[in-house]
C-alpha cells in the first residue's frame, strides 16, 4: 500500500510530464506505432534461436555489446532520434540468428543523470572478489547485438553511428546523435569458434582446443535446465504499477582466462572435477542432454576430495530448484587475450550477487585446507576479474530513455 502511496505521489508531483514509453511516442510525441511484430521483451530471443541435437537453444555464434554514454541529456527529441534508429535497424535484419537480435540497455549513471537512482531496478557493481579487483564501472547504456553472422555486427555499427562522411551508408536516424561509444566488447561462442582463436593469450600454443568445443575450457554450457527461462528473469509488476516491469537485469563481467594449468597440469578427468563435481566423470559429462545432475554435496565434496566444482557451486543459488541466472556469455580474445565475457539477465541484481557468491566458495575452505579462494575451488584459478557493470534492459516499448519524464 504504501508502494502505491508513494506512486501516486509522484504522478501528482509530475503533473505535465509524460514517460517516454512507445505508446506515448506514438502518440503524444508524433511518431507512427512500430511497423514490425516483435517480442514486447527486448530479451525475448529463445524462441528464435536454433536447437541442438538435445533441444537446447544454440546462442548466436558472434556478439558486440556498445559502451555507450549520453552526449546529450534526455528529452523527447532524443527518444525519437533512438527509438527511430532502432527501428530502422528492425526494419533492416530480421529478428533471428540469421539476422540479428540486439537490446538497447541502460547502466546506473543513466538512473543518476534523470535523478532516479533510488527507483532504478539496478545498483552500481561490487566487487565479489577477494582475490581479484575488478574495474566497478558504469556506462549510460549498451547496445547488446548477436548474430550468426559476423558482418551484420559491423554494419549495424557503423550505420546507427557513423555519421557518413566518409562515404559509409548510414540511417537517416542514428544512435550516433545522441550516444559517444566509449568502449566495446566483442565476442564468440560456438563449435570451431575457440578452436579457430586458439593463437590469443592465455592459452598455451600447443592446447588441444577440440574442433567441436563450442568455449575455450572444452566445454558446452547454457543447457536448458541450467538456465532460468525468459519468464522467470522478467521483472513483473507484482501487486503494484512497477514501471519496470516487463523489462529484466543484466550483468557484464569481463573475465580473463590463463589455461595453460588448464590444459596441461590437469587431465581430463580433474577438468570435470573442477568444472563439474568431482564425483563426475568425462563420460557422464557426454551423456547431458538437457541438464547437469548435481549431488547437492559441495562441502562433502570439498572434505573427501580436496576439490569442488563450479557447476555444483553456483547451484547452490538456485531456488524452488531453478537456477536465478539466463546466461548469455561468450568468450572473447578482446586485447589479444581469451576471456569470457559473462552476461547473464536476472530478475533482479540481487540474484547475480548471490549466484556469484556461491561461486566464491568461501565456506568450503573450512572443510578442506587444500582448497583455497582460487586454488581447486572451481574454475576460480584460471580466470581473473577485469571489469564489471551493471543495467537495465527494458521492454521494447520502453527502450528509449526508461524512467525518464519529459514535458508535453
Ligand atoms: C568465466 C567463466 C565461466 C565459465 C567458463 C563457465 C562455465 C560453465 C559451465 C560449463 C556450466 C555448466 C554447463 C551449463 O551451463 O549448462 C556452467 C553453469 C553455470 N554457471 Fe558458469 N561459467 C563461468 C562463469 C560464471 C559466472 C561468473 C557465474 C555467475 C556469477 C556463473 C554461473 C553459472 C550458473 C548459474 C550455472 C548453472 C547452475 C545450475 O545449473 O543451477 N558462471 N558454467
């Protein structure tokens, strides 16, 4: 109730303002509806993407995520120009792999700029390291963009900045009006991928990446049951008119990864152990189909081996026996270097943090003096924490400018 009070409150005190969602767009603001039928969820892509042999979504093979800042401070004008853009880039590639799937994001000093940091559904990052410091960052929104196809990335790109003067074709509305690109991660997941980025950093020269092995650690990952679905992550508007609702959380951590321990110290058998439990082995690896069992043993595991593994640790944050955490991650040899580029959605930043702790591992360390905050705790020892941030990914609807009000 109080929730509800305090909402009133704000209309009342916004009186001649509107939000800029697309209906208001539409009308209020001038603008046609949207010519194309797309998901109302920006993060809606599962239904789109291509299965594997078992059912399992196959994740678009190369990705780009935008820095991007703000040149100049939110107005209806500006949600025009972005919501224009993005709709000429719906109307240019079809929403699938073949095509190219993307999500206009907005970071925390976005919600400071407007002045809604309290109301924004994110928080700035931490760090959850104790032996890694990250870089916490903050960017006022990203443009998330995957397909199967590589140069559909870069004309995306230059055509919603560049402002073609050196000859490039452009759309007649761009991003590059109203955002400064400040950063940019790229990256790839997929069969043959890792195999074919093996010269990076970080992997020794003579690692026998398989041919088939869709992520540098030669291991599949992001089997439905580990997942949580595209409904559970979406904000929903509870008993209340959240205005975020239908929208979700995403998180981008930069990873590192030194394997040369990874594929030379360890046999296959203890890759499982750590990537796995270690009550697992190679071949139970190769029998999943939609899911990973787990025997719920973490601090057993720790006494009798000496050693847990990554997938039993972060499913210790599931709940009602789901997993809190859609994963969209891709491995990347962004500055010469493999790593991974973990994006996950969650309802809530809250469950990337608890996910994130389980992987720490902490506690176990009290049931085995061997095990330490990297050493046989997961993957932990191989890969080191470059960066983090933070965002919002609103409906589609709602993706120009969320949360801020302008004047009518
Ligand atoms: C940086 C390198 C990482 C690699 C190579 C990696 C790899 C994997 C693999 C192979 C699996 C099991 C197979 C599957 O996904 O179906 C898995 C599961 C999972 N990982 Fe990671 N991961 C990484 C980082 C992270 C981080 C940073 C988090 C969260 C903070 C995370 C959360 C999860 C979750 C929630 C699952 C599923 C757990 C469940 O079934 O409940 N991972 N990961």
């Amino acid at each position: 109730m109080l929730r509800r009070v305090v909402g009133l409150a704000s209309t009342v005190g916004l009186a001649g303002c509107t939000s800029l969602s697309a209906s208001t767009l539409d009308g209020d603001f001038g603008m046609e509806p949207n010519p194309r039928d797309l998901p109302a969820r920006q993060h809606a892509q599962d239904a789109v993407l291509r299965r594997d042999g078992d059912g399992n979504p196959i994740a678009p093979r190369h990705h780009a995520v935008l820095l991007l800042d703000l040149d100049r401070e939110p107005s209806a004008e500006g949600a025009r120009t972005v919501e224009r853009a993005m709709r000429a880039v719906e109307a240019a590639y079809e929403w699938r792999p073949e095509g190219l799937l993307h999500m206009l994001v907005w970071g925390t000093p976005y919600f400071e700029r407007i002045g809604r940091s309290n109301a924004a559904p994110i928080s700035p990052p931490e760090n959850h390291s104790r032996t890694d410091d990250p870089r916490l960052e903050g960017f006022d929104a990203a443009l998330v963009l995957s397909s199967d196809v590589p140069s559909h990335l870069q004309r995306a790109e230059s055509t919603l900045f560049d402002d073609g003067e050196g000859g490039g074709e452009t759309f007649d509305h761009r991003l590059g009006e109203v955002f400064t690109r400040v950063g940019k991660r790229t990256g790839f997941i997929g069969s043959g991928l890792p195999r074919k980025h093996a010269e990076a950093e970080g992997i020794p020269t003579d690692a026998e990446i398989p041919e088939s092995s869709p992520m540098f650690m030669g291991f599949r990952s992001g089997l439905a049951e580990t997942q949580a679905s595209e409904d559970d992550i979406t904000i929903s508007g509870g008993w209340f008119d959240d205005e975020f609702a239908g929208g979700t959380t995403m998180n981008l951590t930069h990873f590192q990864q030194s394997l040369s321990g990874w594929f030379e110290a360890l046999d296959d058998d203890e890759r499982v152990d750590r990537m796995f439990a270690p009550d697992l082995t190679p071949e139970d690896v190769s029998s999943f189909t939609q899911s990973v069992p787990f025997a719920d043993a973490v601090r057993e595991h720790a006494a009798e081996h000496d050693v847990v593994g990554h997938h039993e640790k972060v499913a210790q944050a599931r709940e009602d026996g789901d997993p809190l955490l859609l994963r969209r991650d891709f491995n990347t040899v962004d500055g010469g270097r493999a790593g991974v580029h973990f994006l996950s959605l969650q309802a809530s930043i809250d469950d990337f943090v608890k996910t994130r702790r389980a992987m720490n591992g902490w506690y176990v360390r009290d049931d085995s003096p061997r095990i330490t905050d990297r050493e046989r705790n997961g993957i932990l020892e191989f890969i080191t924490e470059v960066s983090v941030a933070n965002f919002y990914v609103p409906p589609r609807s709602d993706r120009a400018f969320p949360g801020f009000r302008a004047d009518r």
